[in-house]
C-alpha cells in the first residue's frame, strides 16, 4: 500500500507523511483506501468525471486533516 501511494497510480498523494492506501476503480467509478498514523478512511466517488477524482479528494481530506485546530 505504501507502493501505491509513493509510485503508484496514488503518488499525487505521496507529500503525506506515513500514508499508505490503494486507489481502485470500477466503470466511471472511483475509490481510495488509506490510513495514515491512526486514522483510517475511504474516500467513494461514483460516476467520477476525472480518473484520480477520489485521490484528489484524499489530498483535500489529508491537507485539513494536517491543519491545527481553530
């Protein structure tokens, strides 16, 4: 997984410290599974209209995730 994110087709992702995650797909379909320290998640976007839609939605997820709180 870890692959995936630093070479794979998820390594617009590869600035996020410690991810490791699989991007997937499926008809227009798309997916990512990750997990990053001790939080895990996914990220499903059906009928997608860019092939890395969920990977860029993984990055906006993990970019605020990264801000300190307000």
């Amino acid at each position: 997984m870890i692959d995936n994110v630093q070479n794979g087709p998820a390594s617009f992702l590869k600035g996020h410290p410690g991810l490791a995650g699989i991007a997937a797909a499926a008809g227009d379909d798309r997916w990512f599974f990750g997990y990053t320290g001790d939080v895990a998640f996914a990220v499903f976007v059906a009928d997608a209209d860019g092939g890395d839609r969920a990977v860029r939605m993984a990055d906006r997820f993990l970019t605020e995730l990264a801000k300190p709180p307000a």
